[in-house]
C-alpha cells in the first residue's frame, strides 16, 4: 500500500502500540463531518494507486459541501452484518460461486469472505403462541421444525467459510446484537506482524444497519449482493456525498420519549429530502442524549431516507461501552484513537462544513404515533380521536369498503364487539425501540401501575413482548417488571424481528372471522419502523408505530380512536375509569429503575456464550465440504444465475419488442416487490410447495425460503395490497398478458413472455424501491425476465440492486412519467442506445396497438463506472467471479 501523505503513524493505548492512519497528515481535512473523516481515513489506509489514488484522497479533503456529488470512492468496510432472510441468499450465492468458480477451472475456495462476516439468526421466529408462559418455548420450537434445513445449511456456512461467523436463532435482533456486543467502534486488526487501529465500519444486509450510528459506527444498508461482493475483496463504490448537519438542542419534556422524537425526525428529514446524502447529528443537545435515544434516531434512518444518520464518539459513548461489556482495552482504544483522530466529540468542538443544516428544540417534541401506512406520517397523541375518523374514511373511500358495523365474537368464553379501529395486534418489538432501557423500562412500568388497578388488555388484542435481547430480559426481570408485563398479556414471544417485519402469526380464530365477516379495518399498533400496508398482517389495514408505553397503554384500551387524555382507557375492578396520566411513568421513575437495574452485568451476562446456541443448534449435523452438496429442498436451491457463464463478457445489446409486466404508482416500496409473509395455497408460490409435497401448515413463510429461488421468483410483484394500473379495480400480483389481454398472475405472465422470448420491463411513479433494503425485489423481478424499470425517482439501495442483479434503471426526465406521456403499458417497447452500457440517456419508443408510437427520452441511471462493469458483466457476481477466476 501507498503513503503519499506520510500518514502512518503508532498510537499507544492500555499499554499497547497500534499503527494507524493519521488525518491530520491530509490538509483541510479537519474541518469535514465526522462521517466524511472516516471515510478518509479508510481511503488513507486503502491507498494502492489504482483503486485508492493519492488525488481521490485529495478530492474527499477538500470536499465542497455545496457541489453536486460526482467523485467516485471506492469504499472498503471492516466487516459485513447480515440477518438470516437476506443472509440465507447471499450464502446460497457464495455456494453457487463455488460451483461455478469450479466450473470455470478455477479453485473453490477462492470464494471466501476476506472481510470479517457476521450472520444473526433473527428473522425467522414467528408469533404462532402469545399472551401465556409457554409462548417463546413453543415459538422456537416451531421455529427450528420449520427451519432446520435453512439452518443446516448456515451452519455449513459457517464450517466452510473462513471469516464466517453466526449468532445462532433466539439470540437476539441483529442490530441490536451488532450495537450491543458485536461493534468495536475502533478496529483493531492484525496486519503484516503488527496490530492496526481503524475506524469500525460496517454494511449490512438490512437497511437498519444505520442503528450502529448511533454509536459512532459508520454502516449503511445494502443489497445482499453488494455485501457478498464486499466480503469477497470489492470495494463498495460510491460518490461522495452531501451531508446534511441536524443541530439538537434542548432537551424532552416530561412524559416525551425518544420514539415520539425520532417520529418527529422522520417526519422533518422525509419533508426537507435526504435520499442519497449523509445526516449527522450534532449540537448542544448531544451531550444529554442516552445511547439509547441515539440508536434509536439512528436505526430509522431508512424511514427519513438517509444513507446514515450518525453521532459522534463522545463520553456517552464510552459509557455505553462500559455499560455492555466491553473490555478496559477496547475502551482504551476508542477514546485514544478518536481523540488521536480528532473525531471525539466535545462541547467546544468547532462545528464542521455541512451541505445543509436543519434544527430541532427537543422541548417541542409532543408524544406521536405514526400512520396508518406509512412512518413519516406522525400524528400528534392529542390530535388522534380526530385524525382516526378522517383515515379510516380515506381508506374506505380509496378501498371501496361498505361500513358494516361492528361485528360479534365470542373470546375466552365472553361476547365481545370488534369494529372499525378495533386494535387487533399490540406489540412491542423491533430493536428500534427494544434496544433502547428508557422506552422498555417505561413499558414496563406502565404495566406495573396498570396491572395495580386490576386492568387487562382488550380480549381481542393479540400482545407480544419482543425483547430483543438476552439483556433486556435481564434488566426487566431485575426491575420486576416482567411479571406485570404478562398480566397484561405481554409475555415474551421470541427474540427476533416478530411483529416489526410481519412475523405476527394467525390472530384469533374468532378475531379473524370477525374482520372477514364485516370487511373491518382493523388496527395494529407496534414499536416497529414500518407500518407499510400488508406488512404487519394480511387482515389488518391501518398500522400505527408508537412507543412501548403507547403500545401497552393502547392494547388496554383495545381501540385506536380515542384521546388518551380525555378518553378513560378502561375501568378498574372498582369501575373507576383510568386514564394515560395515571398509569404513566414519570421520568424520575424511569431513571430511578435503569440506574438500578440496567447494569453492566445484565449485558456480560447475556452475551457470554453469544455463538454457542441453544442445544438444538448444537444437535445439527452441517457438511463440512468446500462445496455444497445441494440436496432436493424446498428451502435451498442452487440458483441459475452462472448457467452457462463463460470468462469472456459479451455485448450489452438493445431492449426491443419488451411488453409491460407492471405499471405502477408513486411509493412502491421493496415490500411491494420483494417475497414476503405468508404463502397461500392458491397462490403460485403456494401451487409450487403443494406439487413438490408440502402441505400448507408447513410453508413457513416466504422469507423463510428465500434460498429457493423458485419460490421467491413466484412471490415477486405478489403482494396482497400492490395495485397494478394494467389491472384495474384489483389488488396484489395480477397483470393481463399481451398481446393476449388474458388475465394472468404476474409471475405466470412472466413465465409465458420468457417463453415467447419477449423481454419485459416495469414502469413505476415516484420513490420507487423504498423501504427495506432487501435483494430480492431486485432478483426476482430479474429472474422473472425484467430487464429493465422506468420510474420517476429511486431509493438508492434498490437502484443500486438492480444494476448488480444486470437490471437497467432508467428515470423519466423531470416533469414527465406514464401519465403525462399517456403509457398505458399495453405498449411495446423499445429502448436503444445503450451503447454498451455506458450511455448517460436511452430513447424509448412504445407503440401502441394502432401504430401510434411514443418517443421520449430517459435517463440512465447506472451512476459509477464501477456500476458500468457490473451492468456489462451481467450484475456483480458475474464480475467478481470472473475476476477471481482469472487472478
């Protein structure tokens, strides 16, 4: 490696000496955001003159905040995060690499992480028991029945990867693992006979990775194709971008918590516009902030549409290191390096260049929720009985649903009445909020004076406490909390995703027969990041984020239209009514029971054994072959991604005579796209486990099989509530082939165009791929034949999926889209000009069925000449596999 800036020097921290990368050697660099000095500093030590140039390293010092980015970095992450659903694939990938790489003449085992890989088990639990002692018992053993094949194969993952690592099932949430146990914030890594120190980042396969900022860690989400080819030695390439400084000033008011906070951010950030750029939390306000407040601001960073939302190191930080575990050196290391790098945030720090800067008094901030569908959408708590009434007349306006009535159910042998905005789900999960001691500790203590007035929670409610760790279960029980928690019904399901990622399980037979019996709107309400429609449960419309507290204080009331203030929650066993303000918390109290109770030990404790697994991990046999011996599943498939690859590349050619598989609106998240949630028997996924022997009880879910990409190809484009504007007055994953008019679903559509050798596209509104950041809403629409989407804007992980998964992005110029262009998407299409892959626009022409012919021109987004390699090699894998083969 170069040193052009003379930048290597030795840091001495507990008694040891570290080689590291000063930045004070760059000129001008002092004054750049804390996120742009580490992504010098990784420049600086990455320096080989070909991908890393001593004139990138200069660019990024005198960075202009002002510009429009367009210099390209090429960045190299300390290691890779993963979750099992995008995990399973990625490792399938890996597999098939080696298979090809074999193929090929070349040798197996240079397919290998070089990058330090860590993989936790946490998507997969679902909340098939509830509201009883015996709920997270029979969860996981459910889940290992359903699961052993798909965890089999992980665990010859981690036997036959070097640099593999896996946290195994009913652990803990990935993110909330990663802040608590697995972050280093500073590296420390052996190189060439000597340790060196360096800035702990990290990219994940879920888009929440961005909660790790919270602890000054620099991460990101990406596809689970941009994370494979990370770990296998490729640089994450990507412009420099602009960064956008959030002041915090004041501080929360009493009976404020940091959820109602970050509802307020989401909704500020998403208003201003920051897809693409970096935010950076910084002012007086940071100094008083708990870690858990900055994990959870951090984590929703996909929700207001940043790449990171970053804190700085400080003494908090420190503090929290000490707080979960971690050793006297590494705290050494942290607070010695980040002053040595001149990154340790202090009161009377100048303030860095931003490209923009917004404010926020925390002393304004008001409790919130957010809905119905989406997390941007916050509504004040005192303004929810009059906000209620107008969405669920939206809804039923837009859905066409006839008001009913209220609807009969007998429960637990009691007659109970389920209506319009009745609260069927309750849940506090997600590592958003579960991470964080002050929102679960309020939980929890809101139970307690609940469970003291003799309240329940509603009959129809289903509840589930997701704790998220080992640790929070510790502390709970420590405080004495966890025992009014299950009086009201919040026992623990599982310590995973659950509820926050759609793993709700069945409600209530009585409940469900109910919403179907009256077309109800149901409610959910959880301590999740997204509430996108169809996300949280099939039969339930209208979804609400809120705070733990919120959520239990909600799932007594058992119904969402009401004001906390003024409306009781329910009557005492006395029949006095009992509102929010008496069963809520003060701050003294919170603070009381944490400084008591959330300790050190609590931590140690939960992560001492972290990789060992429970006896049921440690009882699975896993092959130990360099190859994988592919066996006949329905949960694991060799992918057909390198049929056929041979070393050389071929000619990007031209689109032409492609027909429309969907013409879709604004918002068209990855949830939209991406196979997710339960299977139906009628459905093509379905109709394919029923051919190959699986009965219906045993289909798991579609994230449970995204090893197979036979499945998943027949649950892309099939959610219940996508509507495609070439079926109208339908919803989910139905299209009309062409020039046919059949009605077909989309997966069968696709099937007959690959059959006609027609190639297809999709055509989409605004912000298009939002959401999580998941790689099959990019494999499978490839898989399905798609070779190309024209939308009018993208979020930036899905477009960045696509052009590795060989799929072109092209965008409509400014002021133009289906609509204004008159596209019915019974066109067909042609697009030309793609020079190879290398234009920086194409010509379209769609014509329609009397000859008419629409020209116009769109925007190529393939943004980097890194991209410009992928799309020509047919996506990353391609091009990494060859590379590999011919070094």
């Amino acid at each position: 490696m170069s040193d052009s800036f003379n930048a290597r020097s030795t840091l001495s921290a507990a008694g040891q000496d570290y080689e590291m990368f000063r930045l004070a050697a760059v000129p001008n660099s002092t004054r750049l955001p804390f996120s742009l000095k580490i992504l010098l500093e990784n420049l600086l030590r990455n320096e080989d003159g070909v991908t890393v140039t001593r004139d990138d390293i200069l660019a990024l010092a005198n960075w202009d905040p002002q510009a429009e980015p367009d210099r390209e970095i090429q960045f190299r992450p300390a290691r890779v995060l993963m979750q099992d659903f995008t995990g399973v694939p990625a490792v399938v990938d890996l597999a098939a690499m080696r298979d090809a790489m074999q193929a090929l003449g070349g040798d197996p085992s240079k397919i290998n992480p070089l990058q330090p890989v860590e993989l936790v088990i946490d998507h997969s639990v679902q909340v098939d028991y509830f509201g009883s002692d015996q709920a997270f018992a029979k969860n996981a053993e459910i889940e290992f029945a359903r699961n052993q094949e798909r965890y089999q194969f992980l665990k010859w993952g981690q036997n036959a990867l070097e640099g593999f690592k896996v946290v195994p099932p009913d652990t803990g949430i990935v993110h909330q693992v990663n802040i608590e146990y697995l972050s280093r914030v500073v590296f420390p890594n052996p190189v060439n006979g000597t340790t060196q120190a360096y800035f702990d980042t990290c990219v994940g396969t879920d888009s929440h990775t961005t909660m790790v900022n919270g602890i000054g860690v620099l991460g990101w989400g990406v596809g689970g194709i941009e994370a494979e080819a990370s770990m296998l030695g490729q640089p994450v390439s990507m412009l420099v971008p602009k960064v956008v400084g959030f002041r915090l000033t004041g501080q929360l008011r009493e009976g404020v918590t940091a959820t109602d906070l970050v509802l307020t951010i989401v909704e500020q950030l998403r208003r201003h516009g920051v897809v693409g750029k970096f935010v950076e939390f910084y002012g007086p306000a940071i100094a008083t902030l708990p870690m858990g407040d900055r994990a959870t601001i951090a984590n929703m960073g996909p929700e207001y549409g940043a790449t990171c939302g970053l804190f700085p190191i400080d003494q908090v930080t420190l503090e929290y290191l000490r707080l979960t575990g971690r050793t006297p050196e590494q705290i050494a290391l942290v607070e010695a390096y980040a002053k040595a790098q001149g990154v340790f945030h202090s009161a009377d720090a100048p303030e860095a260049d931003y490209s923009e800067t917004l404010e926020l008094d925390l002393g304004e901030v008001v409790p919130s929720l957010a809905g119905p569908k989406r997390p941007q959408d916050r509504v004040a708590l005192t303004e929810m009985a009059e906000h209620f009434p107008r969405a669920l007349a939206d809804l039923k306006r837009e859905r066409n649903i006839p008001d009913q009535g209220p609807a009969k159910a007998l429960i637990d042998g009691q007659e109970v009445e389920i209506a319009d905005g009745s609260i069927v789900v309750a849940a506090i999960t997600s590592c958003t909020n579960t991470s964080n001691p002050g929102v679960m500790i309020a939980a929890g203590l809101v139970a307690q004076k609940a469970a003291a007035r003799g309240l329940r929670s509603a009959p129809w409610v289903k509840t589930s406490l997701g704790p998220g760790s080992m640790a929070v279960t510790r502390y709970l029980e420590r405080a004495g909390l966890i025992a009014p928690l299950k009086q009201l019904g919040f026992h623990n399901v599982g310590y995973g995703c659950t509820v926050c990622i759609g793993n709700t399980g069945p409600l209530p037979e009585p409940v469900s027969k109910a919403i179907a019996e009256k077309d109800l709107c149901a409610v959910s309400i959880l301590s999740g990041n997204r509430n996108f429609e169809g996300r949280v449960h099939a039969e339930v419309r209208m979804n609400y984020l809120a705070s733990p507290p919120l959520v239990v204080a909600y799932a007594i009331a058992g119904r969402i239209g009401i004001d906390p203030y003024r409306d009781p929650l329910a009557t005492d066993a006395a029949g006095q009514p009992v509102y929010l303000r008496d069963i809520w918390p003060t701050q003294h109290e919170i603070d009381a029971a944490i400084a008591a109770n959330v300790t050190a030990g609590e931590f140690t404790a939960a992560y001492a054994d972290v990789f060992a697994g429970d006896e049921r991990w440690q009882a699975l046999a896993a092959p130990t072959h360099r190859t994988y011996d592919w066996p006949d599943s329905t949960y694991i498939r060799k992918p057909p991604y390198f049929d056929g690859m041979t070393r050389a590349v071929g000619e990007v050619s031209d689109i032409r005579g492609a027909r429309c598989l969907a013409l879709l609106g604004d918002s068209i998240t990855t949830d939209h796209i991406s196979p997710a949630g339960s299977i139906k028997p009628n459905s093509p996924a379905g109709q394919y486990l029923i051919a190959h022997g699986v009965d219906a009880k045993d289909f798991n879910s579609l994230g449970s099989r995204r090893g197979n990409h036979e499945v998943m190809m027949r649950g892309t484009f099939a959610n219940i509530r996508l509507r495609n504007l070439m079926a109208p007055g339908t919803e989910g994953g139905v299209t009309r082939h062409l020039p046919s008019d059949e009605a077909l679903t989309i997966y069968d559509a696709a099937m007959r165009y690959q059959a006609e050798g027609v190639p297809a596209i999709v055509i989409a509104g605004k912000e298009y791929g939002s959401g999580s950041s998941r790689d099959w809403a990019a494999k499978g629409p490839r898989l399905l034949g798609v070779r190309a989407v024209i939308a009018e804007s993208y979020e930036r992980i899905h477009r960045t999926n696509l052009v590795c998964m060989g799929v072109l992005p092209l965008q409509f110029r400014a002021g133009e889209n289906a609509q204004s262009l008159g596209l019915t998407g019974d066109e067909v299409f042609d697009i030309v000009g793609l020079a190879n892959g290398e234009a920086k626009e194409v010509e379209v022409r769609a014509t329609g069925a009397d000859g008419t012919v629409t020209g116009f021109t769109a925007r190529v987004r393939i943004d980097t000449p890194n991209e410009v390699d992928y799309y020509r090699h047919g996506g990353i894998l391609h091009y990494v596999l060859r590379r590999l083969a011919a070094a």
